[in-house]
C-alpha cells in the first residue's frame, strides 16, 4: 500500500462515547485515514452503496440491526469492503465467528488504543485487497479454464465431425470404385455383344460368300465380289457406329459443343425426337478433358432415358459456362418419375453414372421428376478443382 494514500474508514456505532473515542484515536492519523460517523445499520449500507469506502468499523449492536445479523447484512451488501466488528467484553465468540464469515479483524471496545487500531485498520484493508485480488485471479483462472475447455469441446466436436466425414467419404470412394469397376464390366459386356451380334455375324456372312466364290464358275464370281464388297461395307459402318458409341472422335479433336451438335442429329434421326440445343459460354473455348467428357455423357444419357422412357417427340437442351462452373440441363415434359425411388432400388445405372460423374468432379447432379410433370437432369461441373 502506498504511504500517502488515503483510507476512507466507516464506523457505524450508535453509542456516541465509543464513537467519539475511536474518531479521536483515528483524528491523530488524519494523513492516512478520513473517518466517516453514522449509527444506523441501515444508513451505513446506503453510504456504502455510494462507494469509495476502503473500511468499516462496524458494532454489532444498533438501533436496526443485533448480533452476528449486523456483520452478515454488511458483508453481503458490501463483499469488497473491508470489516473490522467492535465488541463488548463478553462478545469474543461472536466476533470469532464473524471472521470466520470473512470479517477481517475484531476489536475490543474497552481496549481500543491509537497504536492498535491503526494497526488493524492497516492490516484489515490490506487483507481484504490481497483476498479481493485472488479472487480475481481465481475468477480469471476459472474463466480461461472454461474458454479453454470449450475450445478443447469445440475442437473434440470438429475432429469428430472430420472422423465421420472421412469414414463417409471413404465408404463413398469404396462405392464409387466398386461402381467403377461394375461399369468397366457392363461396357465390356456390351461391347463383346456387339462385336458378336454385329461385326460377328457380318464377318461370318463375308466368309460364306468368300468361300461360296471359290467354288463357283468364273463368270459368277463377279456376283459374289459385289456381294462380299456389300457386307465389307455394312461391317466398316458398324464398326464405325461402335467407335463412335464408345467416344467420338471430335469430342477430343473438336470441343464439346461440335460433339453435342453431332450427337443431337444422330440421336433425331435415330429416334425421331427433336433436340432445341441452347448455349452460352462454350462457343470459342476448350474445357478441360474430363469435364468435356462428362458433360457429353451426361446429356447422352439423360437422351437415352428421353427416348426410352419419356414418351415425347421434343427434348430441350441448355449448356452454358461462366468463369467457375458448367451447366448442363435436359429437360422433357413426359411421363416422369421417382427419381430418389429410382436411385434407392438400383433400378438405373445410368442415373447413378450421371450422379457419379458429378460427384467425381466435385459437381452435384439434381434430378427434379415426378408421375406426369415431366422431367428436369440438371448437372452443375466445377471447372476448377
């Protein structure tokens, strides 16, 4: 505590002699405390809820207030404050059980001296700062434990999030390789059926007309040429037309909207359905590979299930890029359907492909169908990772 600084003392006495003997013992320290009289309990906490009182000087007996009720009414009132109980001779217990409450000191009335009561009062206030600064720190202390620990909570909730997000992606990529696989395995299969159904049975009828040449007189072998130059032609557009099945050539050569102009009248005059083909942002640029390829695959497919299923003769088409994503939309006004059910049960591989070449791309695929309100593929492509 600083020398010069001043303590402002409160005593709170009804007996005026014992007033006027402790404000004459604390009058001859007036440079160090300034002393402040008042006899009513219920006057000395209306001052003290003023502020600027250091301590109190506080008898247990008053006019509103007896006993141990003074000192407890004080303290709850005034928690920072230090207090020092005046006790008749007799009282010792009570006062010992007012410091066990949190009093600072007692002091006997009959006994009070100038060199004892600057002492007390000295010890008193600097007790009860050195209290009221543990616990503060002891607050500060609990406070930074419960930020930490809710850090610590909040930093255990998001490692837990990470864990689960992990298990599911990893459970997600465990799917998608399996899916991978499947898909490799249904292309081959589809392959090998057209190379035997098709180019097989083409190959066989060439071999028959070469070998039926052999046998033939000169002048009929003409015939057969003919014939043999036919089935060679018929095998070279098959072959072709599975060529162009598995990818197109300009898809890599030419972009992906030379792809799709090609593959819309190829898919019109096939089936019989009208393609309105909109476009906006992918005139005069090249995306990259595997963005082209899946938006291509996308719309191939999404065709597909027009043609199949849809019971239309006018399908709408809408790519459009922007410096971040692509958009790809198909859309029908036909039978429509369940797409979630559809997904669920496993009935179409070719919505989980499109589904799954979005992902891959860290793209999403909505599907917005229902029983005779048509159908709307919607993909959306990051061209950026």
């Amino acid at each position: 505590m600083v020398e010069c600084e001043t303590i402002h003392v409160l005593l709170i006495e009804d007996d005026f002699a014992s007033a006027e003997i402790v404000k004459g013992l604390v009058g001859e320290e007036s440079r160090t405390f300034k002393l402040e009289w008042l006899s009513h309990l219920q006057a000395g906490l209306d001052r003290l809820a003023g502020g600027g009182i250091d301590l109190v000087l506080l008898d247990f007996g008053l006019p509103d207030s007896e006993g141990l009720e003074t000192f407890q009414r004080t303290h709850e009132h005034s928690p920072g404050v230090a207090i020092i109980p005046l006790t008749a001779t007799g009282d010792e217990a009570l006062a010992l059980r007012a410091i066990q409450l949190g009093a600072q000191d007692y002091l006997f009335k009959g006994s009070i001296n100038r060199q004892l009561l600057v002492r007390s009062m000295r010890y008193a206030v600097e007790r009860k700062r050195g209290e009221e600064a543990l616990r503060r720190a002891h607050d500060e202390l609990e406070q930074r434990v419960k930020e930490r620990t809710a850090e610590l909570s909040a930093a255990n909730d998001l490692l837990t999030e990470q864990i689960v997000e992990r298990r599911r992606a990893e459970e997600e990529l465990r799917r998608l390789s399996h899916r991978l696989v499947e898909v490799q395995e249904i292309e081959r299969r589809n392959i090998a059926r057209e190379l035997h159904d098709e180019v097989g049975q083409v190959l066989t009828g060439l071999k028959l007309v070469i070998e039926m040449a052999t046998r033939l007189p000169v002048e009929q072998v003409n015939d057969q040429c003919q014939k043999a130059q036919l089935l060679v032609n018929e095998l070279m557009g098959r072959v072709r037309d599975l060529s162009l099945d598995l990818r197109p050539a300009m898809l890599d050569d030419l972009g992906l909207l030379h792809a799709l102009l090609w593959h819309l009248e190829r898919y019109s005059s096939q089936t019989g359905v009208r393609v309105t083909l909109a476009h906006t942002g992918v005139e005069n640029q090249r995306l990259k590979s595997e963005i082209e390829t899946a938006a291509y695959r996308i719309v191939q497919e999404a065709l597909t299930n027009v043609a199949r299923h849809a019971g239309v003769d006018e399908v709408k088409v809408n790519v459009s890029a922007d410096a971040e994503n692509l958009f790809v939309q198909v859309t029908d006004q036909g039978r429509g359907f369940d797409p979630q059910g559809a997904l669920s049960a496993g009935e179409s591989s070719g919505l989980a492909g499109m589904r799954e070449r979005a992902q891959l791309l860290g793209g999403k695929l909505i599907i917005n169908s229902a029983a005779g309100e048509g159908t709307s593929v919607n993909a959306l492509l990051p061209l950026e990772e």
